[in-house]
C-alpha cells in the first residue's frame, strides 16, 4: 500500500508523513525534497531562476518515478493536484488522503515564513493570496482524495492515529480464476469511496447501472474517480423492485449503449441490490456477446449472494431469473458501509442467506453467529468483515468448482429456494421478500430432510433459533400453502417428474435428494411448518 498526503501549503504533510511511515515501518518521500535534491537549489531558488513551470516538471517527472512505489508515504507538494498526470500516478497503488485544514488556521501559520515563493512577500495582501488559492486547490483536493482527515489544530500524533485507525480495515482480497480469466472480490469499510484504487482501464466507456436515488448520491464520486484515467461515465437508471428485472428494461439498456457506441472493450458498473446487479449482469454477458462487468453490491443479499458467483437474469411470466447466463465480473466492490444505510429488515434478508451458507459449510460460522449475532446486528465492521468474507470465500469455492452449473456443486446453494422461489413467485414478487422466502424455504426444506431421515436431529431447531433472532419469519403462510407444489413444478431444479431439493445431514455437511411429484403433494398437504 503506497499512502498519499495532500494539502496546502501549512497543513503539516511532511511532518505528519514522517511519522505516519515511521509508525508503520516504511519508507517516506518528500516530492519538494526530491526536488531539491535533483536540482539541487532550494524550492525558492528555483522559482526565482527558473520560474514555476520548470517546477511544475520537476515534480511531474518526481512523481511519475514514484508511481509504481509500495509500501511508502509520499508528501506530496500543495500543487500536486493542480496536473491530472499527477493524480493519476499517486493513485497508483496507492491511497491518496487529504489533510484538510481550515482556512484561518492556515493563514496564521503561514503569516510569517519566507520560503513559500507562491505567496509573495510577507505582508497585507498574504492573507488574501492564501485565501484564494485554497479556494481553488480545495475542491482539487477532495476531488482528488480518498480519504479526508480533519486537522484543524490537532497534534500530529493525533492525526497520525486517526489515519492508522481509518486504514485498520483494509479490504480482504479473494481472487478466483475462471473460464475468462482472473475475477478479483475486495471487501472492506469505505471502500467505494476510493475505488478509483482498483480502477486500471483508462480511456473507456462506463455504463453505470443503477437506481436513481443511488445516482444521485454517487454519480459525481464514480465520475471524479474516473477522471483521471479520462472515462466517459454513462449513467442509466432503472426502478427498483423485482419488475425491473425484464427483457423490456434489458432492452431499454441495450438502446443507450448502442446509442452511446459501447464497444466490446467498455464496461458496466453495476451499483445496487440484486435487481440491479442480475440485470446489469445480464446485459453485459449479452450485449455484443459480452462487455467487462464491475459489480459493487449495496445490499447484504446482493453482498454475500447474487453478485457472487457469476449468475445473471431476469425474470418472465413463467418463474423467476429463467432468462439469464453466467458472466463473472473482473471486479466486485463489498463496501460494508453500505449496511448502515440499510433499513433493519434488508440487513435481516441477507442475513438469510448468511445463516444458509453456515449450515450449509460451516459449524464455525453457524456458531460464530450464534455466539455474535447481537454485534452483528450492531453492524460492527470486525465482525461484519470477518463473516462476510468467510461467505464470500465458501460460496467462490464452490462456483469455482461448478463454474456453469453442471456438476451438481452449485445444486447444494439452492438450500431454502425451490420452496422460496415459488412462494416469491405467489406473492406476485410483492409480499414477501427474498430473503423472508429464503427462511421460509429452509424451515420447509429442512422438516422434508428431517421427514426423509436426511437431517441429524437438532439442526433444524437450532436453524429456526437462528432465524427467528433474526427477525425472520420460519412458518408458511397459510393462504399460499394449498398452491406451494404446483408453483414449484416450473423450478429449474425440476428433472422430469421429480424436484431437486438440498438437506443437511450435518452442519456443514449437504446432501441432494429427489421427491417425486406426488410425494411432494403428499408432504405438503401435511407439513406443519
């Protein structure tokens, strides 16, 4: 990791830097030091015999050699930002923090030096001058920054450990080579804010897909962090809800990209739940035989399941996501800090899944949930990244093994939707959601198992105590019950006259099994979940 500081002149880069990398143990630069050094005239010197233009190279050609530098702080020069060639080559590798000082702090510590040839002599007419060029450079600097430091008139020490604090939850990276090559999954806190840090394309088109209260949140934070490698962001809005996701909205967004000329190198930002991420998806699996995909899910569903694992769709009159393809996207973008914008009962959606993937895989997790699920729904970051990487881990394991879904693999993921599909699908996608589907589905799926003799006993009583901790319902509505077997005959998991379901014989340890038909009908009619 390559750490950045920018500021105006005063506002304590070198000596805050200084201590920064020796508290982390790395190397640090100073780029008007390097300067100096190259040269060797002191900065004022140089403004005074060669002016500023010919300092303005020295630091682009100081900066450039520092671009591909790890582990290292960097003090960059006030005017750094004033070149996009400069803010492209400190974003390299690296996170670029602004030290932001108000503007009457920095003028009465600038008030008397001497050696800052851009403020003239000492005198009246300083203050104005400084004022003025901060007005400037500071919306450079928040375009420019990742990251935001409020100094003020802190000690350095203080603003040190809150830089260290703000860097302790760095993103996890899991990368998984697939059939069109390396697919990267970073998760992490505040992560979005700065994921011009992973962006490596320059020059392209970005299509990004979302919903319009998103956009008008973070549109302007995907463009200014795509500025400096010169994309065109092209921004499509879709309605949220499950009714989005159709061949008339996928053909809605087919229009804009041809209208816009997208070509097959161009890319698709999908930024959103579910909806948006399958639907997203599908068009850049399909729209001239495939564009590069970057997902960045907003929901805990979308987090853990539907933007991992490469499955994309949408939905028709017939069932749910039967038109669609699998299309892994190069990067997704698990910004924790989503949650907090969420409403309790989306936080309790995912979670559904998340209690599926432990009882599916992992004692660990399922004990780690139990054990922590008061901290959980406090949505402490520690905890949050600790779990959502384990589920991100697991589920990856196995796409990674049954890429396209013809080994069977995949098949144990289904656990909880063939009984929640069809009930999604008789609450016309309105009533009930996916993750309320999903618990119901489990609880239905798991008594099956436990009639079958599939299922050790205990494990679904301690499923339904997880679940109903969490706010979820675990009993099947009564109006939908009479209907539940004929919804399921569309399943995809259908195999001729017999259903395909998933039961756990173990925590952590899945097995598929077949009903027939009738023995569906049969155990339904009695069923007491």
């Amino acid at each position: 990791m390559k750490l950045v500081l920018i500021g105006f002149m005063g506002s304590g880069k070198s000596t805050i830097g200084r201590k920064l990398a020796r508290r982390l143990g790395i190397d640090f630069f100073d780029t008007d030091e390097l300067i100096q050094r190259k040269t060797r005239l002191k900065i004022s010197d140089i403004f005074k015999t060669k002016g500023e233009g010919f300092f303005r190279e020295q630091e682009e050609g100081i900066i450039q050699n520092l671009a591909d530098k790890n582990n290292c702080v960097i003090s960059a020069g006030g005017g750094a930002v004033l070149k996009k060639t400069n803010v492209f080559n400190l974003k390299k590798n690296g996170l670029i923090i602004y030290l932001k000082v108000p503007l009457k702090v920095l003028k009465e510590r600038l008030a008397e030096v001497t050696d800052r040839p851009l403020l003239g002599e000492v005198g009246f007419s300083r203050g104005k001058k400084i004022e003025e060029m901060f007005t400037y450079r500071q919306k450079l600097y928040e375009k420019s920054a990742d990251l935001i430091i409020d100094c003020g008139i802190r000690k350095p020490e203080e603003i040190v450990d809150e830089i260290i604090k703000k860097m302790a939850y760095q993103p996890k990276v899991i990368k998984t080579r697939f059939s069109r090559g390396l697919s990267q999954v970073l998760i992490g806190n505040e992560i979005f804010t700065r994921f011009s840090q992973w962006w490596k394309w320059e020059g392209k088109k970005v299509a990004l897909v979302t919903h319009p209260f998103l956009a008008r949140c973070f549109f302007d934070k995907v463009v200014n962090g795509l500025e400096p490698f010169s994309c065109q962001v092209e921004l499509i809005t879709i309605p949220s809800g499950e009714r989005s996701k159709s061949l008339r909205m996928v053909e809605k967004i087919y229009s804009r990209l041809f209208q816009k000329e997208f070509l097959r190198t161009d890319f698709v930002l999908a930024l959103g739940g579910g909806v948006v991420g399958d639907v997203a998806g599908f068009v850049a699996a399909t729209y001239m035989r495939g564009l590069n995909l970057i997902q960045v899910p907003t929901t805990l569903l979308s987090q853990i399941d539907s933007s991992i694992g490469g499955k994309t769709g949408v939905n028709v009159p017939y069932g749910k996501n039967l038109i669609g393809s699998f299309y892994q996207p190069l990067l997704t973008l698990i910004d924790l800090s989503f949650l907090k914008t969420l409403p309790k009962k989306e936080v309790s959606n995912g979670l559904a899944e998340m209690i599926k993937m432990g009882f599916l895989f992992s004692p660990a997790l399922v004990k780690t949930l139990e054990e922590h699920l008061e901290e959980i729904l406090r949505l402490k970051p520690e905890i949050w990244q600790k779990v959502v990487t384990e589920v991100v881990s697991y589920k990856l394991k196995v796409v990674k093994e049954d890429e396209i879904d013809t080994k069977g693999l995949r098949a144990f993921l289904n656990y909880g939707h063939t009984v929640g599909h069809a009930l999604e699908k008789l609450a016309s996608y309105r009533e009930i959601s996916h993750g309320e589907a999903v618990a119901i589905g489990m609880m239905v799926e798991g008594k099956i198992s436990e009639i079958k003799g599939i299922s050790t006993r205990g494990i679904l009583e301690r499923q339904k105590s997880l679940l109903e901790r969490v706010g979820l319902p675990v009993m099947m509505p009564e109006k939908y019950r009479s209907d539940l077997a004929k919804a399921m005959l569309l399943d995809k998991k259908r195999e001729n006259e017999e259903i395909k379901f998933v039961g756990v014989e173990e925590i952590g340890k899945p097995v598929l099994f077949s009903l027939t038909l009738d023995e569906l009908r049969e155990i339904m009619r009695n069923l007491a979940v």
